[in-house]
C-alpha cells in the first residue's frame, strides 16, 4: 500500500513537472498567435480588436494544485480618441467567452470555461509618442465541477503611435486566487 501511494507520487510529480515544461514551450508559442486588425475613425481615434490564440495552454491552479490544459481565443478591443492637450484616452477590453480546458491532473478530470463577461478599463496617454504601456487584463476560469475560480491574468504591451494606433503584442500570463485589477504602466 505504502509503496503505491509513493509511486502516485512520484507519477504525479513527473506529470506536474511535464506540465511546467510544456507550459514554458506553449507560452513562447502563444507570444506568435496575436493577431490584430485596426479601424480608424477620422477625427475620432482608432480602435484595434486583438485576438490571441491558446492552441494549448498548460498552466498551474495554484488555488487547489489543479494542471489545466487551455485553449481558445481571447479578445482584447482597444480604443484610442484623442484628447485637447495632444494625448489619448486608451480603452482596453477583455474577454475570454471562447477559453477552455480541462484538469490533466489530478484525476478526475474537470472541465474549465473563460466567464463570459467582459472586464474594462481606461488610461490617459501623455506625449511623446510612441508611448509603450503595460497593461493587465484577467479573465474568470470557472470549473466544471468541485474546485475554486481561479484568474487568468494576461500582461500585454502596447506601443501607442502619433496618429493613435495601438500595437499589442502579448507578454506573459499567469493565474492567480485573487481577483486582479486592470492597470496600466508607462514604460517608455
């Protein structure tokens, strides 16, 4: 008996570290699935819908130890409009209706979706331009069955041009047991 707890143990432990590797791997791959598409209002400012997709996405509930694999689309919508003293208004929004996955480990398995609700928020962009801000946006992870919510956080940095175009390029995610705030940094 004792020896079989230890084998699932150890079983386990490889599993976890497996996950942890391929995690790295995906995650480098997940920086080259953003894709973006502007519009632009004259006069008005510019918005720019983003998509990144998670085609596997291994990541680490830290909430109860889950290793859930996602996939799906996230959607960031971001709206520039200029402002009388020669900055801009960025809007940002998030939302992860598409996301999910599943436990891989422990068994048994429980299945994971993104909320479908959005998250927003806003921050003023001084000149000069271009301007590189990061921004945090999160999602809701809701399981399928006996295990907390946990938050997938996602780091994006936008380089905000002269005429008010957004360039997102994705950074990093992480999961959380708390519920983040949105924020933004300037960084150059």
């Amino acid at each position: 008996m004792r020896h079989g707890r230890q084998h699932r143990r150890v079983l386990f432990l490889a599993v976890l570290m497996l996950a942890a590797a391929l995690s790295v791997l995906v995650g480098v791959q997940v920086a080259g699935t953003a894709t973006a598409q502007a519009s632009e209002r004259p006069g008005r400012g510019t918005t720019v819908r983003t998509t990144i997709n998670l085609p596997a996405f291994v990541v680490d509930n830290l909430c109860n130890a889950d290793v859930v694999n996602l996939h799906g689309d996230l959607h960031i919508v971001t709206t520039t409009t200029p402002t009388g003293n020669g900055g801009y208004t960025v809007r940002s929004t998030a939302i992860a209706r598409d996301l999910q996955g599943n436990r891989i480990a422990p068994a048994p398995a429980i299945r994971y979706h993104g909320d479908d609700g959005e998250n927003s928020f806003s921050y003023y962009a001084p000149p000069p331009f271009p301007s590189t801000h990061r921004d945090v946006h999160w999602t809701t992870l809701i399981p399928q069955g006996n295990a907390p919510r946990m938050f997938l956080v996602l780091v994006l940095r936008e380089t905000i041009a002269p005429d008010g175009t957004v360039v997102p390029v994705f950074e990093r995610a992480y999961l959380t047991c708390q519920q983040p705030s949105c924020s933004d940094e300037r960084i150059s």
